[in-house]
C-alpha cells in the first residue's frame, strides 16, 4: 500500500510539473507570435515611407486586419480578416494571428496598441482615438511602449486597438479594453524595439473586476502599467 501510495504522489507531481512546462511553453510560442507581429510592423515602416501598420480593424483600406462588412458575419472574425489585412504580405501564416494559449474558436487573439499607426484619415481622428503617431520618429520611447498585446473580448473578434485610458486624456482611468488572462499570471507584452516581455499581474482578482470593455473604477498597480505603456513620453496635441 505504501508503494502505491507513493507511485500514486510522484504521478501526480509528474501531471502537476508537466502542466506547468505545457504553459511554460504555450507561452513562449505566444511571445514568438509577438515577436513576428512586431517585425512585420517595423517592416512595414520601411516599406511604407515610415509609417506604421494601421492599428484600427476598420473603417479604411490600410487596417492590419480588415474586420469590416462581409469579413464579420453575425460578429465573429473570418480568416479572410486577417488575409485582407495590411499584415498578411508580412506575416503570410494564419497561426500568427492566434495566441496557443488561446483555446477559444477565435481566429485572432492579438491587438495592436491603438495609440500607435493612429492615422490622419479621417475615421480614426473624428473616432478620438489619438496622437500623431503615424511614423517611428513620432514615438518617444519606443523601448516603453506597447506594440502588442493578446487580448480577449465579450466581441467575436478584438475590435479596433487595444487602449487603456492613461492621465491626460478624458478615457484617464478606463479600462478601455482589456488584457487576456488564457495565463492567469499575465501576459506577453511586444515593445516598438522589438523586444518581447511578460508582464505579471499584480492584482490576482483582475480577471474578475475587469471582463468587459469600458470598464471604470479598477484602479491599482496594473492599470498604471498599462497606461504607462500606451504612448510614454508623448506632449503633443491629442486629437
């Protein structure tokens, strides 16, 4: 019996410390995806006179991702979203788009900061969405700010940029949108520099106070975060 009893612990721990390098590794691909998402975009600016990929999901013709008219049935993301985006030339695989750790029927898990590739054209200024950030040199930190993110949404799809609101803007505050917890003790997080970095959270009860877009009045260590790493350093006018 003791024999069985002790098999019967090192099977559990073996199941326990496998679980943990199953995680372990679904996250490092997730940084991988980030890190792929990260170049396309920079290689995007040299191909585009600077510019950055569109950061929206629609409302014009140059979007990363084109979530718009036929490509959104009932409200769900189609694959052909992401091969009309502006990204495919760069990326030119659907696995991508797809955070593993992402066990939904989602064809996308991650954003694009919306704060960056905020473009003069029209929809995204009269939407309010934000700076003059249409080329590299219009970021000021680009070791500080945000690029991508894996985000989960109440939506079928993750519609237009990830954005929490941060001081100095009338969103100051909001949790505009919000991060995935598929790993419930953070997320990968793409720099402009092309780093990749995970971000641990802080409050374990974030999942339950934050689970729905436009959310105000979750404040702590981890919205400050975020808001730090939405457009650091930035002074100009906001639109």
């Amino acid at each position: 019996m003791v024999v069985i009893a002790i098999i019967a612990v090192l099977a559990s721990i073996a199941i326990m410390v496998s679980g943990q390098v199953e995680k372990k590794s679904y996250s490092t691909l997730d940084g991988a995806n980030q890190r792929n998402l990260v170049k396309a975009s920079i290689a995007h600016t040299t191909d585009h006179k600077g510019l950055w990929l569109n950061s929206m999901t629609n409302g014009a013709d140059d979007t990363w991702v084109n979530c718009y008219g036929d490509n959104l049935p009932g409200n769900v993301e189609t694959l052909d979203s992401l091969t009309e985006g502006e990204a495919w030339q760069y990326l030119g695989d659907i696995s991508m788009y797809k955070s593993p750790e992402d066990r939904s029927s989602r064809v996308r898990s991650y954003s694009l900061n919306s704060q960056v590739g905020v473009r003069y054209d029209g929809y995204h200024v009269t939407g309010g969405y934000g700076p003059h950030t249409q080329t590299m040199p219009t970021i000021p930190l680009p070791g500080e700010t945000m690029l991508t993110i894996s985000e989960h949404s109440e939506y079928g799809y993750n519609p237009q940029g990830f954005y929490v609101g941060f001081p100095g803007t009338s969103w100051d505050g909001c949790w505009v949108d919000y991060p995935a917890y598929w790993n419930p003790k953070g997320v990968n997080v793409g720099y402009v520099d092309g780093s990749v970095r995970f971000y641990t959270f802080v409050d374990p009860n974030l999942p339950e106070l934050v689970n729905q877009a436009y959310t105000w009045g979750v404040e702590g260590p981890d919205l400050t975060f975020f808001a730090s790493i939405m457009l650091p350093g930035w002074d100009g006018e906001w639109n």
